[in-house]
C-alpha cells in the first residue's frame, strides 16, 4: 500500500499524491482514488477531481472544507483504496497516417536514431500504451510505454501551429494533440480521430487508466475519415 500525501493547492483544492514517481501501480491507485470519490466513497462539497502521473487533484467547496478537515476525511479512504473495485479499462485504437505531410519529422527519429522510417512506424504502434491522464490542452493523452529506441529530443524550435490529430515524440513520450496549438514534439504522423469534441456529453476520447493502440493507415484511408 502506498502512503497518501495530502497537501493543499490553492484555498479550493488539495492534493492527493502517492510516490513520487511515474509507475502503473502507483496510476492504478490514482485511478482507484478517483474512482471511489466519484462513486461509493462521496464526499459532500468534492465538485472535481483531475487525475495525474501519481496524484489526484481535488476541488472543493471552501464553505463546507478548510484545508485540516477535509484532510482528515481523506486520509480515512486509503483503506478502501486496495479494496475499490474500478470498472476494466478499455482500449482505444488509434488509425495513423505516418510520414508525408502528417509527419514531417518521421525522418529525423529514424535518423537520430540510426533505423528506417519503416522500423520507427514498427516500433511505434506496436506496444499498447497506458493513458497516465490528460493534460497541456484539453484531451492531450500522456502515454507509458514507448521503446527507447525511439526516443527523440524536442525540437529546439517549437512550431508556432501543429494540426489537431498529430502524433508526436518527445524523449521517450508519445502523445496526440487533440487541437491545433503550438508545440515542440517530432512529429510522426496524424489521426483522422477528433479526441476532444467540447459539443459531446462526454468530450474526452481518450481516458485516463485506460489503454491506447496505434495501427497504421495509409493516405486514402485517412481522408476516407474526413
């Protein structure tokens, strides 16, 4: 079991944090906190919670809390943590177009690091990757379990525009962006998928604690999507 930490955030929020590092188990627990105050375990005047790599954030109404109470109150769920029974995840699957003008930075990550195009793509969509959470623009999927032998360091320039569907590499990240916004990610390739549609009931494609699998497709599949 793992120790909660909770430290405020603010005068209308607290933070739930685990072990400070990035770790499945520790997201499991995360995803088990919210999941149980959002369901069996609520707590009067809790009206949001967002979930991260290793904590979960809490807002809550300060006419009801203050910071020592509320405290108390959380402490007494980590019991129920280990008992919670979380719904399986799912797995989300991902179509991509790689390369061409969806991924003008394909080259460069076979280059840096010393493989084909063919082999980054391979490589790439091969795993299923964990969504830790969401975060930087609504619907952006921080994902768990990219090879190394991708790894590619940002761009030193970050692009003022990148298109919403593209799938990027930073690091030992991959991500999609779910909106046109500026960036600094390699670029690889592009969805047809709309991962965040504020007009939906549930805007969010992607979700946190469950999974995500890329496959490729190729140029006239994708705009088959548009």
């Amino acid at each position: 079991m793992y120790e909660i930490k909770i430290v405020p955030a603010g005068d209308q929020a607290v933070i739930l944090e685990f072990e400070n590092r990035i770790d499945p188990d520790i997201n499991s627990m995360v995803r088990a906190a919210d999941y149980y105050l959002n369901q069996e375990g609520r707590i009067e005047g809790l009206f949001e919670t967002v979930p991260t790599y290793r904590s979960l954030l809490i807002y809550y109404d300060p006419e009801i809390w203050d910071f020592d109470n509320l405290k108390e109150i959380l402490l007494g769920i980590e019991d129920h943590l280990q008992k919670a029974v979380i719904p399986n995840p799912e797995t989300l699957e991902i179509p991509v177009t790689y390369g061409g003008e969806y991924g003008p930075d394909l080259d460069h990550v076979a280059k840096h690091n010393n493989i084909s195009t063919e082999e980054v793509i391979e490589i790439h969509h091969a795993p299923t990757y964990l969504i830790y959470m969401l975060g930087f623009v609504p619907g952006f999927p921080y994902l768990g379990g990219m090879s190394p032998e991708i790894a590619t360091p940002r761009l030193e320039n970050p692009r003022t525009q990148i298109p919403a569907g593209s799938v990027g590499i930073a690091g030992s990240q991959t991500g999609i962006y779910p909106l046109d916004s500026p960036g600094g990610w390699q670029l690889i390739g592009r969805t047809p998928l709309k991962l965040f549609d504020p007009a939906k009931k549930d805007p969010f494609l992607p979700k946190p604690g469950h999974y995500l699998k890329f496959y490729p497709i190729s140029d006239e599949e994708f705009k088959t999507y548009l």
